[in-house]
C-alpha cells in the first residue's frame, strides 16, 4: 500500500508517519517547522543518510506527499487499532510493530518526537483523534435535561390568568386564524379586521368595559388578552389594542357616564371601529405642544375642530387610513379666545358606509417597515362641527354657560392627569413586546437544539446550543424574560390597585418598564435572528415579522428614550419628596455621605469576594442593584444642583446630564426588575420549578451585573478580580442553564401554530 | 382683572402672585410644600388676619384659583416689562410697584421668600422664565457651523476612485433607476434584473475581468462599484454581486484559460446568469462538511453530480429561482471510491429559455426579510452529468489516466486555498454595508437637523440634534463609518497587493472587519431607525429596506460569529510564529512579563491622567489599543494552555474560552481601524478636512474606550477618574462634532435621488 521503498527497507521510520501526516494535514510547512523537524531528524543518530535525505525531501513542498499519498498514509494509521488515545509518537510506535513486532523503540526516541511536538505547538494528544473513530468531549455529550416539570412552570408564569389565557389560546388556534401570505396591503388590512371582528363577537373586545356595554369589567383580563394574542400575528394585536384599548379606553376614562351609554357597546362589539388622535406631525413627544384647535361656540352650542397648519394634521393614527368611523380627537380647548389647554373630544371621520365626513380629509400612511395589517392614516380636519356633548368631560367641561370648568386649576396638569389614566396603553404594549420576545427565543432555541454545526476532529457535529457563545446570545435573553415576565405582572397589579397618591409613581414605572422592555424585545429578536442564520432571515421562519412588527414598539405609546427622562424626573422628584422638608442641600450631603460611608458590602474584603456562594447570592445581587440605583440618582442631582449653581440654565443642565439621566431610569428599572423577580422565585412553592427560576433569577443578576461593571469598577463596588469572576459565574450559568432551556421555552406554552416556524416544529 | 378683594386692598400681596403661581402651575401641593408656605406666611408679620387667611386658602386645592384665575394670574404678571430675568420675589416686588408705585418691599421679605422657593426646591430664575417670552439656552442656540470644505472632504474620501465613482453615481441616478413599490416578488426580481442588465451593458458587470471578456481588468473598480451601487438598492447590490463576484470571480479564480474564455464574456455581459452553490441546508457555517458528490467516471470523462440526501441540498443560492442558467458547484469529488474533497464544478441548471435541465430540481426560498429583489432558491441534483472540462480545474484537476491532480498535498488546505481566493466577497459586503450605515446616518442626521421637539420654558422648541442623547446616538456612529471607511480602504488595498505569505494574515482581516463592519451596519440602522421616531417605521424614509436587506449580512459570506473564531484562532497562530521556534511556555511567560511590566503607560501617574490634552492625544488611544490587544491575545493563549495542560479536551478548551476569543478578534479589529484612521488624518492635506477628520477619530478611539472600560479598569491599565473623564469627552466630542454632522454626510455625496426619504430631502 505504501509504496515508499524507504519504509519498506526500514519500517522503524513508520514512527514518523503520524507526525508527518499531522503537519502536512492543515497548512504549508512554515521555515520555522522544517528546521525544527531538520533538528529532530538530525538527533536520531539510527537513521542512515539515505533515510535522512528521504525524510527531509518529505518536508518539501515539491518533493513532499501528493493528495493520493497523503491519503494513504492515513489509512494506514487509522488501520491500528486506537483503543486508547494516544499521542503521535505511541501511534507512530504501533505502526512500526504492526510492521515488525521486533522492532524496539527506545524511549529517547518518543522523548525526541514529543519535544519536537511541543516545539511545534502540536497537541499531541489532540492530534490522534484524527486517526480515531468517534470523539466524545465535554461539549459534545451536553445536552437538554430538564429539572422541573413544564406544566408546572406554565401555571406558575399563568397564575390566576390560566383560564382566561386557555380561552385566548384556542380562538387563536383555529384555523380561520392561520397565518397567510398577503399580497398587498388591502388583502391584509382586511383579514386583520376580520380576526378582530371574530375576537369581538366572542366578547373580547368589550372585555374591560362594564357589564351594560356586554363587558366583563376585567381590566386585568384585557391585558392578559392582549398578551396571548400577542402569539399570534402583532398587526392584529396592536390594531385590537386601537380599537378596543385607545379608543375604547379613552371613552371610558375621559368620558363620562353618557358617553359609556352612547359609546362602549359599539366599540366593544366592533360596529363601531375608532381612532385616538393624539399625534400630530409638528408634535409626537411633545404632546403638551399640540396644535390642532376645538372652538367653543356657545351660540350653536358646538365645537369646531380644525388643523391650523400642515404640521398640526394628526399622524399615524391607527384605524384611521380605511376602517376608523370615529376618533377621539386631542385638540386645544378655545373659549372666547382664551386657550383652555388640550382637552378630548370625539369627531366622526366616516360613515357607516365608509364615506368620509365633511371637512375631513385622510392620507394612507403606505407601507410601513411592520404592522402592515394596521390601518395608519393621517387627518386634516376642516372646521369639522360637532355638538357639544362630545367632549369628553371627565375632567374638563364647558358648563351651561359656556364657562370652562374643570377640578384641576392647571392646564398642564389637567392634561397630565388625562393621560395619566391611559397608561394601560404603556402595560400593554411591553406585554405584547414580551410575548413576542418569548416566541423569537422559542424559535431560536429550538433551532439551536437541532442544528449540529462542527465538533471535535473525527467526533460528530454538536448543538450549537452547545457553544458557549451560542449560549450567551441566549441564554441570558431567556432569563430576562423570564424576570420581565415578573416585573410586568408586578406594573399591571400596581396599576390595577393604585390610589391616587400612587399615580406618579405607578406612571413612571411603567414608562420606565415600557422601555426597557420593548429595547430588550428590539435586542432579542435581532439576537434570535442572527442565531437562525440564513433561516432567520426567511419570512417562513417568523423572525422577519416578529422582528419588523415590534420594532416601533420603541417609539409608539412613548419614545423610549423620552420616557426614560421621564422616568429620571420621577426618580428626582420623589428623592426630594422621601426626605420631606429638609433642604435640598441637606439632602444632597446626607445620600452622598451616606453611599460613600454606610454601604457595608462596600468594604474591603466584599469588593474582591469571589466566593461563588456569595456571587450566586440574592441578597449580594439586590444590594449591588439597590446601591446603583441610589448612588446614580444621587449623583445625579448633585451633578444638576452643582450645574445651576455655576448659574447654567436649568435646560442646558438637564441637556448635559441627558446621559446620566437614563442611567438613573435604567438603575431603578433593573432593581425593581431583580426585586419581583427574587420575590416570585421566593413564592413558588414547587421545588423543582423554584430551582429552575432561581438559577434563571441569578443569570440576569449577574449578566446585569457585568454589563454595568464598568460603573461598579469606578466607583470602587467591586474589584476587577471579582468582575472576573462575576463573567466566569455567568458563562458556567449560560452553560447549567441550557439544560433546561427547551423546558423553559415549552413552559410559555406558545400554540404550536403559532410558532409556526418550520425551524421550530417538534419532530 | 384681578377681582380679589384682598389683592386690592392691598397691593403688596401682589409679592405672593409669581410665587403661587408657579406652585399651582405643574403639580398638586404636596402638604409638605404646603406647611413650608404656612411657615413662610407665618413669618410675615405685616399681613394682617384676614389676608393671611385668604392666602393660606389659596393653598388649598377646593379654594385655591379656578383654571380662569390661574390664567389671569400668568397674564398679569406677564404685563410686567421683564428686561432682565428675575427670581420670583423680584417679579413679584415688581408687581407690586405697577399697583403702587410707593410701596415699599423690605429686603427682609426678599429673604424669607427665597428662603421658602429654596426649601421648596424651585430653582426660581428658571421659574422666571414662564413670564418672559423668549429663553435662549446654550442648547437653543447650539447648530451647524462647519469646519471644512465639504467637496474636499469628498475628495478625501474617494481618492483616486473619484471619477468612477462620479461615473456609477451618474447611472443609479438615471430615471430608470428610480425606486418603485413593488407588487409582488416576480415584479420586484425582474426589476432588479433589468438594472443589472442595465449596469452590464455599460461594462459594470465585466470591469474586474480580462480585456478579451469586455472588462478593465480592474479589481478594484470592482469594488468601488459594488460600494457606490450600495447607495441604491441593496438587491440590486447582492444580485449584481452574485452574478459578477461569486458567479464571475469563481469561474475566474477557480478556472483555468479555458473556462475564461468559455465563460467570461457572456458572465460579465449578463447573458449567462449564473448561481455560486456552497451553502448546503447541513453545512452554512462548516463548509468542510459539504455532502453533494462529484463522481468521476473515466470512461466517459464525466462527472455525476448528486445531491445524496437533503440536507445535502444547496440553500439560499443567490439567482437559483428564477433566473440562473449555470452554476458553480461546490462537491465532494469521488475518483474510484476515493474522496478528494471538496471542489468546484460548473453545472447547468436551465436552458436559454429558461427549462430545467433534466435532474435538477429547484425550489424558491420564497420572501425573507429583505433583499425580496434577489430570486434565492434551493437546488437538488439528481445524477447530473456534466463534461470533465467543466471541473473548475486551478487548484486540483483529473488527469489523462483519470487520477487526481493538485499542487496541494491536503484536501482541506486546497478547499481553504480555494476559499481563499474568493476572500473578495469579504471585502465587497462590509464596503456595501458600510455605504448603507452612510445613507442611513444621512437620513437620521438631516431628520434630527430639521425636527424640533420641547425646549426650554417660554422658549423656541429645540432641533432633536441638539440633545446630547441624540448626539450620543448619531455622533459615535458617524465617527466610526469614517473610521471604517478608510480601514475598508486599508484592507481593499492589502488584498489587492497581495503576496503568498500575506494570504492568511488578510483573510482574517478581511473576516473580521466583515463582522465588525456589518455588525456596525445593524446597530447604526437600528438607531437611526428608533432615532426617527415613527417617521423612521414608514418605508417611504427607506430605513425599512436598509435594515432589512442589511440584516442579513452578517450571516452571509460567514457568520459573523464564526467569523470572529477564525479571527482569533489566526491571531493565535500568529503569535505563535512572531516569536519563531520559542517554545510555547517560554513564549506565554514571555507576553504576561511584558505585557505586566514593559508597558510605560501603565504606571501610576497614567492610569490616572485626566489631562484633556492626554485624553485627545493619538499616542495614548494607540498604546490603549494596543495594549488591549496584545493583553487579550496573549491572556486567552494562557488560559487555552492552562485548560490543555490540566487535561481537557482542545476542542471544550476552546469552547471554554469562545467569548474571551471573541474579545481577542475584536481588540485586533479595533486597533487596525484606529491605526488606519490615524494614519488617514495624518495624510491628509487640506487643513480643515483634516482637524474635522481629527475630531472624528479621537470620538472613535474615546468611545471605543469608553465602550471597553469595564476591561481596562479590570486590567488597572485605568482608573475611575480617567474612564469617568473620557465619558465627560465623549460628551463634549459628540456635542462638537454635532456641528459637522450635516456637512460630514454632505460629504459621502449620496445622490439625492438615492436618499429619496422625504423626512430627509434639502428644503
């Protein structure tokens, strides 16, 4: 087989073989490699010249082994039986005993081979796979083992919500619910109106409203809705959620008793499809800067709603471009010429039969990057008439003698209270963005369980989910959703039992969770995607929509990074109010005092604890969120009063300190986020789920932790040797974690036609 | 107008008004701010009772002023002539003296009224500012003010590619070439089919070919191309690249004379589409793992090219659903039982007229997320036989007596060799990217430029670009497209003059700045689709498509993940041949000495300059990343070492260290971009291009730092007072930069046509 004459007349220099099949294997011989193998050659003083001289040639490019002799080298070597792994030079040796069994290798032999290995930057040992069958390592025998029981987990994230979440799930099921390929814009909008007529008339959309407008007066229900539809197709969520929940809700929290009557049974049942009409082109964020004008004329006893300028035309309003009949319309409040602040009132844009009313006139907003099965348009209204009694007038009213009236003295105030009662809007929609985050990290975590990819030299390809990078790309994003799925039902909770004291605080969290929420579904899908590779990228796969469809959820119901200044305003305020009547100085050199002197894991040996029982700690996680979140916000006052005080204008102040403002929204979001998260793992009951969430509960601690090290660094909270050790904690727990990772994902328990995903299907 | 009986009884309660008012205006009184007001009012010995009473009634939400009070209030004191911003007292005091010009305000009540704005925590200037109209801020008054000459700033950027580059511009900028709706996926692939052709007739499709195909021989063009052609569609871009890239180049460096001659001209003139079939559905990323067979057959001089099981079949092949009548083939070649690995065959798929040839079979990969202009689709071959001359033959070939042929001894060093020489690709898809990171920032910078949102009290709205946030998320981004224009520019230049020995060396530079450059891609777009708000989700603004077609270039030609592996594992090599037969111990405790000790500027003083002159200065950026660099290389060689020698398995060692690998790619990747945007500032002529340029890199080497601080305050390299003073520089870059940003788009001259965002047209 070999037809080397040299080997033939000499099998001893069979011991070369290995080696010499090793390097020739994945790259050209470098100058460094051919002396370092000349010296090896040079040592062993058993070789005759002419041997010598043949294994140098063999070192040469032009004269080395041609593909077809490379080849039969190695199955010559892989013709030994390896039971054992060994290294090049052992190999070599029971190459040459196969030949002759007489032949003696001296051990100064094996010594020179496995220097010149070494030297080589050879992996021995590792080399011989090449000519073993099968390579078992650590990474290739890791795989899926969960320990706790799915069905559990479910009921555990559905608490009280199971049945209702059931219901949602088999309307959603149905095959009229089928996922389709639109062809255009029309085909699409319609079926999406369709879906929603069919959840109406199953009384889903009427679901918050009271019992007379066919409701069952559940606000939490209607969240919950929102959410599991949220598995499905999101232009059918959000156009729900427009229908039912901004215009429906705006009714009944901005109107008053005879707008319910007159209204919420026909919105509920869908007859009667709407819009909210806040946006305008000139003002998204800025709403207090709204232009749209509603002039009382006490005369006729009407108010004529009117865009003064191109700018003040109403924009992407949802519903509006082809189904909306009517909107609830933000529009400044004008009496006698005196301007009353921005009040609410309803405006008819089209008929029963679609035709638009007078004065009213509508653009299609076109094709948009997602959420094409949603209607948005753009309004100009005309000096459009409508009776007085449709402004809604729950906090503001022009009274029998065209007085303007209201509880509320301030104008601004007034229309922060107003919007203060539509926040549901702001739980809503980080509740659909989660269910979309849940059903991306199903798609991709199944992929990755399925999807071999290399392995071990002669070993069989591994999961993908096994590689430890593939793990940090998801890991850590399901265990962030499973924290947020905490969090959220926190917000909703706290909403629904808020008192009016409460309302601030209840906004600002929800702004603040908003955000981060949606950012965090922005990320995760961009994440699932790049992890399903080319089949990420096939609309078939679901990622495209999922990803396309929530990526305005960052923008809409509040930009986030408008609402995370928000938050940060919220943060300072209730820090002045905590410390009642003391002077703000005061108060700024008691908490700087205080972080820098009362912080007891602050201390020497905590900053450079390392001990893995104390990294996986609840107690050691809360108090790192805790004192961030403290020393940012007062860090940040005092870089604000230090600002002023150097006689800055205090715009230009709140402008330099934009940056470290979202860092004090982003470190009380991630406390309060931590904080519900230990607290339901410390609430389940069942021991193998409460495992499973605890582990899940210590990954987005400490990834958290590590993506904020570099503060913690600066400040002093930790040293670098126990950052080091917080990113070693949390590769070993993406790595635990994974074991349990298609458990978790089934234990959202998604329809599997809604996944839909051919990527995705259980075999 | 004021009908207080009090108040005219006695004006000087008027002091009380601005006061009041500003209590009154935002917020409800909490009843600590109403006992601070109780005590101030208590203090006031010349009120008498009654007066005392009505202003403590005031204070009370069921007494205190009706909306129309309110309003009333604001409009008296705005009668007062503010020439000069005042506190509240003084406004006040002011007030009183229009009432009453002998009443006299004691300095006393000054103090106790500003004493109570203090401990109420009003900043009372800036209260002022509601009554005065106009506030000019810093922030106001920040706007464009450009520092260079733009055209020369253009001229920098193209170089000597200036005048093709005018000559692409001036076609995408034909009528032909304007954007359209499309309907449906056959209209949108024909259309980008047309514009191919389009592109072909006038000599595009051939320019990197030899003159005897119609083409310039110019490589480089080829390039400029490609990266010009990205300023319009991306389809067309990815089509166009398919076509005359993959299909073209790989019958032209894969080829012999023959197959030039054969093919060459009818490739580049578009009249034989063609497809580039690698990718199988069971092996993207791990290419080696390649399952179709390319059997010889002597007798015949055939091979039989077969598609044995299917995942076996080639996936997302660019050209395959629609239009490709040949393809380039990758197989497994099979001569007498024995398998030379994987090479390149050319293989028909349609005739003229577009039938299947007989055993293909061919499927459609349907919508994906973008690119929908590119008629992807799967290929099965059942037993096609192809003529022995249409093997691809440069690197290995089938002789006369039917045995194989190759310079290279090792079928996977000749794959690798081949694979090589088609690394172009590598460098045309972050060029093309890079150019849709261009046209994006464009869009978002002029949005941001025209698009005004709050300000501050009294005062105008603002420009979004003047928020420090929004600098923070266009500036970084504007800074690093410079920087990778000219290491794109680098890395063009280095594969173009190419040696042998360099080969690898610019592989793993063009692999990782491909993922660098196209992970910069999706995160710029995402932020400046989120940084245009709900204008930015309408697709007329083309950031839907940009995105979208976008996204998927970080899976194709490599997965950007695995991209970053090869990266590192190449820079391991690297630096095992640096040090030349050293032997690999010494080598490690060689690196950790150095890096532990020889570098300067790790010494006390360093680590913690705050000096702005050291934080600007190249010298110091570059040792950092240098640094970075060499620490992170020299680390992860350690601990893959470490792992080895304590027995585990190369292959989990390396699975271990894949994040820290990763580190490893990235911190070389960053120093060439910086050393090459360094070495382009300091070429440069022009003055002001020049200083701008400056700027620029010093943002990109500071917001690298600051990006990677967690790193080098773990390493002591830095301390928390000089991170905390690089983010204040960032800061301050950002905001100077802001007034370069329009010209510094102006600057990669888009053709407006090309822009075509309405949110972002010139006015």
């Amino acid at each position: 087989m070999l037809h080397s004459e040299e080997l033939q007349k000499n099998p001893k220099l069979y011991i070369f073989l290995p080696l010499y099949y090793t390097l020739w294997m994945d790259s050209v011989l470098t100058p460094t490699e051919i002396s370092e193998m000349q010296k090896l050659i040079d040592r062993q003083l058993w070789l005759s010249k002419p041997e010598k001289m043949w294994l140098l040639d063999k070192l040469d490019p032009s004269k080395g082994p041609d593909p077809k002799e490379l080849k039969s080298w190695k199955k010559k070597i892989k013709s030994i039986e390896l039971n054992h792994l060994h290294g090049l030079s052992h190999i070599g040796a029971a190459l040459v005993k196969q030949q002759d069994e007489d032949i003696i290798i001296e051990e100064s032999i094996h010594r020179d081979l496995q220097e010149a290995e070494e030297a080589l930057g050879l992996l021995s040992r590792e080399a011989g796979y090449t000519f073993k069958s099968g390579h078992q390592t650590i990474t290739t025998e890791h795989n899926e083992d969960r320990s706790f029981n799915t069905q559990k987990m479910t009921e555990v994230l559905d608490g009280d919500q199971a049945n209702l979440i059931k219901k949602v799930k088999a309307v959603i099921s149905d095959p009229t619910f089928a996922y389709r390929e639109f062809d255009n814009l029309p085909d699409q909008r319609e079926q999406v109106l369709q879906w929603c007529q069919d959840l109406a008339k199953q009384g889903f959309g009427a679901w918050a409203f009271p019992e007379y407008a066919k409701g069952k007066n559940d606000m939490k229900g209607y969240f919950t809705i929102m959410e599991t539809l949220s598995y499905h197709d999101l232009s059918l969520v959000i156009k729900f959620g427009v229908q039912f929940g901004l215009w429906g809700m705006s009714v009944y929290f901005l109107g008053s008793e005879k707008h319910h009557q007159k209204y919420l049974k026909d919105i509920g049942s869908l007859k009667l499809p709407g819009c909210f009409a806040m946006t305008e082109t000139g003002h998204g964020s800025n709403v207090r800067g709204l232009e749209t004008t509603a002039t009382y004329d006490h005369t006729q006893k009407t108010f004529t709603i009117h865009t003064p300028n191109p700018d003040a035309r109403k924009e992407y309003i949802g519903n509006a471009a082809v189904h909306g009949q009517k909107a609830t319309v933000f529009a400044k409040l004008i009496i006698d010429g005196e301007d009353y602040g921005v009040n609410a009132f309803v405006v008819p844009l089209r008929s029963e039969d679609g035709k638009l009313v007078e004065g009213v006139r509508i653009e299609d907003c076109g094709r948009k990057m997602g959420l094409n099965g949603v209607d948005n348009g753009v309004i100009y209204f005309d000096n459009v008439i409508i009776p007085k009694e449709d402004m809604l007038d729950k906090f503001a009213a022009v009274n029998g003698q065209g007085e303007f009236e209201s509880p509320i003295n301030s104008d601004n105030r007034r229309f922060f209270t107003m919007l203060g009662t539509l926040v549901g809007g702001r739980i809503g929609i980080p509740r659909s963005a989660l269910s979309a985050s849940k059903t991306g990290l199903t798609i991709a975590i199944r992929h990755a369980e399925k999807r071999k990819q290399f392995g071990p030299e002669g070993g069989e390809e591994v999961p993908i989910l096994n590689y430890r990078l593939h793990q940090r790309r998801l890991m850590p994003p399901l265990a962030t959703s499973y924290a947020l799925h905490f969090a959220l039902r926190y917000l909703t909770q706290r909403f629904l039992d808020r008192k009016e004291e409460e309302a601030q605080e209840i906004e600002a969290l929800a702004a603040g969770l908003k955000a981060y929420s949606t950012w965090f579904t922005t990320a995760t899908l961009q994440e699932c995607r790049e992890a399903c590779g080319g089949k990420g990228y096939l609309s078939e796969n679901r990622i495209d929509d999922l990803k396309n469809d929530t990526d305005v959820y960052t923008t809409f119901e509040g930009d986030n990074v408008v609402l995370m200044q928000l938050v940060a305003k919220n943060r300072l305020t209730e820090f002045k109010q905590e410390f009642g009547n003391m002077n703000m100085f005061t108060i700024f050199n008691f908490i700087t005092a205080q972080a820098k002197t009362s912080i007891v894991e602050k201390n020497p040996i905590t900053v450079r604890n390392t001990d893995s029982a104390h990294l996986l700690d609840f107690g050691f996680h809360l108090n790192a969120f805790v004192y961030r979140e403290k020393a940012i916000l007062s860090s940040a006052a005092q870089r604000l009063k230090k600002h002023i005080d150097e006689g800055m204008d205090s715009f230009d102040a709140t402008n330099v300190a934009q940056h470290h403002l979202q860092n004090v929204a982003q470190a009380y979001i991630e406390r309060v986020v931590l904080e519900q998260f230990q607290k339901a793992v410390e609430e389940t009951t069942d021991e193998g789920c409460k495992s499973a969430l605890k582990q899940l509960c210590q990954l987005y601690a400490l990834f958290t932790l590590e993506k904020n090290r570099g503060w913690y660094l600066e400040q002093g909270y930790m040293e670098g040797v126990k950052t080091k050790a917080i990113r070693k904690e949390v590769n070993q727990l993406c790595w635990e974690v994974r074991k349990n990772a298609m458990a978790l994902t089934n234990a959202f328990d998604i329809p599997e036609n809604c996944i839909a995903a051919p990527i995705a299907m259980k075999d």
